[in-house]
C-alpha cells in the first residue's frame, strides 16, 4: 500500500478546532484510511497532539512560517530553520505520494499556510512524489504567489477545487471540480447536541464570523438584522461557532458581545463546540440556516435545509456563492453592505424553495459521491469503479 503524507490545517478535537477544515479532513482521513489502513498516513499541521485521540493516525508539527519569516531565521535562529528544512525533507523521503486536504488555503489570504505548503511540495516535485489537491478553493493570489503555485502545481497529478466559477481562473493547470468534501461527512448527534435541538426547537442555525475589515460596529449592525430576520420568522436562535482558539475567542467571543441583542431564552449558544459531525446533525434539525461562514453553508445544502450566505470580500463571496453552484443552486447571498435590504427577502426566498433544496441534496447520494473520491482511488492506487469508499448515508433532511 503507499504511503500517504496529508497536508491539512487541523488540530483535532480541543480548543483550537476548526469545524470546517476538520470536517473535510475528517472526511479524507476516512476514505484514505479504508483504502489503504490508517497506518499508512500520516499528517503534517501546525498543532498535531490531538490528531492521533481524534482521528487514529500519526502526525507531526508542520508549521505555517511565510517565507520572509524563514529567511530571517537562517541567522536568528539557525537551529530552527534547519528543522524545519530537514522536516520538510524526512516526511517526503518516507512518502510515496502528498495530498493537500481539507480547506481553502492555498491562497494568499493565508500566507503563511501557502507559502509552507509550496515549500514542502518543492521538495516533493524534486524527488518525483505525486501530488493531489482535493476539495480545495483555490486563489486569489498577488502576483508573485501565483507564478510560485503555478510552478510548483504543474505537474501535479490532481487538483480538486470545490468551486465551478472561481478557482480554475487562478492557476494555469486545469482543475478538477467536485462537491466540498464535508459534503459527505456523515451526521451523528451527540446526547449534547441532540439536548440543544430538542431544548430550542423550532430554531435556525446562525453562524458569523469576524471576517476581514469588519469592525465591532458591522457586528453589531449584521446581528441585529439577522435576530430581527430570525424573529419575524417566529424561531429561536441556536448559534454554533466554527472556531474559538483557545476555547474562548473568535466565534464564540463574538457570539458573546451579540448575544444581548436577542430575547431571553431565544439565544443558544453552542459552547464548547462539540465534532463537526454533531454540527452537522444540529444542522439538519434546524428550519433554515443564515450563515457568514462557508461550511456552514455546507452542512445545510448537503442534506437539504434551505440556507442564505452573508460575505464580506472577494475571497468570502467567491466561496459562499461556490457552496450554492456546486450543487446547481441561485446563490442565496448578499454582502454585509447590503444585508438589512435583503436578508428578510432571501429568508423567504429560501423557505419557499425548500423543495428545491431538498432535491439538490439528493445529489450528494448519487454520481456527485463517486466523482468526489476519484482522487481517493487515484491515490490508493485503487480502481476506479470499484466499490465506494464509504457506504452511502441518507443525510437528506425528512
């Protein structure tokens, strides 16, 4: 069997997790390690004591140092920067081929993961080692970022983007499109989970995020629109963060300073944040979905729920637009700027489509699921039309 080296941006479960990328990377982790045993991957990420309890496969420290920080490093810390080369170097010698999995970081938004990760598949393209992308968005890109990933992708021998409209105009080398991975992650409460459901029903899922020039103000002013959508709806609130580092900051610090703005027992908060596979089946309970983060958006259009997206950049709007095209869906979306004229519109729209959205799940049960682990099998060495990866789960919402 060969031996696989992932590249994914996790931490396994513990105050750092990240829903979305731990739900793709879950995924991945699953289908590999069905094809060819858990024992023959092993996966580099910045922060890998969790990775072994959580999902049963060996890890090491793969840090995401931009490159400018690593040259400083030749003379500040000379020790340092020689481990990390020398990483770089025993981890694809041991391998036989590099997969980058779970999320959307090869773009210049992340720099410091991008550039890493083009560092490491240097070395790989050096020793002749097959490279895959899968489920990824790829770009944007500054100028210099693109020219490096075009050079560095050019003989890769999968790239899979989860995107039909945006990542193929990024990168010279034609892209392979199939649904988000987490699209497949199978649904399974907790008893905490299920709890909250039970407790808040009838509700909706909220998710919101901090994203980049958005200030306490334009928090502020979203979540008063969303509580008053949700409202006029005659529906309670459950909010699920997708990350908190440290166990108390980002989402769910956010959810905190909003959390006034709603009625007494009308706010649920989801903390601490439980596997995204819990999510994922709280998601499926829910009446409908507004939702700033994109896999959110995710869990809600993969089994059925009728959802609305809220972006605030290019780079936001070109995945939160992709969760809806990828399963042949209008983009239900508007900007932070636009949101208080059409978030109520766009409510209603979806409600009143939720047949629609039910019948675009159904893909994700059909040929969508071979398609998606095609570069599983390619990297497995396995036949393409062999028997599935995974047997198939009726995620539909009933």
């Amino acid at each position: 069997m060969p031996k696989i080296l992932m590249l994914s941006d996790i931490t396994g479960l513990g105050p750092d997790y990240h829903v979305g990328d731990e739900a793709m990377a879950e995924v991945a982790i699953e289908r590999l390690g069905h094809l060819v045993g858990k024992e023959n991957l092993i996966l580099g990420c910045a922060s890998p004591a969790k990775v072994p309890e959580t999902y049963g496969i060996k890890a090491f420290a793969f840090y995401h140092t931009p490159d400018d920080v690593l040259r400083e490093m030749r003379w500040k810390k000379p020790l340092s920067y020689l481990k990390a080369m020398a990483t770089n170097l025993y981890q694809v010698l041991k391998c036989d081929k590099v997969v980058v999995c779970g999320g959307g970081n090869m773009t210049s938004v992340w720099t410091g993961v991008l550039e890493a990760r083009l560092r490491l598949l240097r070395v790989a393209n050096f020793f002749r080692k097959d490279i895959y992308l899968v489920s990824q968005t790829i770009g944007p890109y500054d100028e210099n970022h693109r020219r490096h990933v075009d050079r560095v992708l050019k003989h890769a021998k999968w790239i899979g983007v989860r995107d039909l409209n945006f990542s193929h105009t990024q990168i010279s080398k034609p892209v392979e499109f199939a649904l988000d991975d987490a699209c497949f992650l199978e649904k399974r409460h907790n008893d905490y989970t299920r709890g909250i459901s039970t407790k808040n029903a009838p509700f909706a899922c909220v998710s919101m995020r901090k994203f980049g020039g958005m200030d306490d103000d334009d928090v502020l002013r979203v979540a008063t629109v969303i509580e008053k959508a949700l409202s006029s709806n005659n529906v309670n609130t459950v909010f699920i963060p997708h990350h908190a580092p440290r166990g108390t900051e980002g989402d769910i610090k956010l959810a905190h300073n909003i959390e006034h703005l709603w009625p007494a027992n009308r706010f649920h908060l989801v903390d601490p944040i439980p596997l995204a596979s819990s999510l994922k089946a709280l998601t499926v309970d829910s009446q409908f979905v507004v939702s700033m983060r994109y896999h959110q958006l995710i869990f809600a259009l993969s089994t059925g729920v009728p959802a609305v997206g809220i972006y605030v950049n290019e780079y936001t709007e070109a995945k939160l637009r992709g969760s809806f095209e990828a399963l042949g869906l209008k983009p239900l979306v508007t900007s932070i700027d636009d949101v208080q004229q059409n978030l109520e519109p766009l409510i209603s729209e979806a409600l009143e489509s939720r047949a629609t959205f039910e019948a675009a799940a159904l893909k994700v049960q059909g040929n969508a699921r071979a398609i998606s682990e095609r570069p599983y099998r390619l990297l497995a060495d396995v036949a393409e039309y062999a028997h599935p990866v995974a047997s198939a789960k009726e995620d539909i919402k009933s």
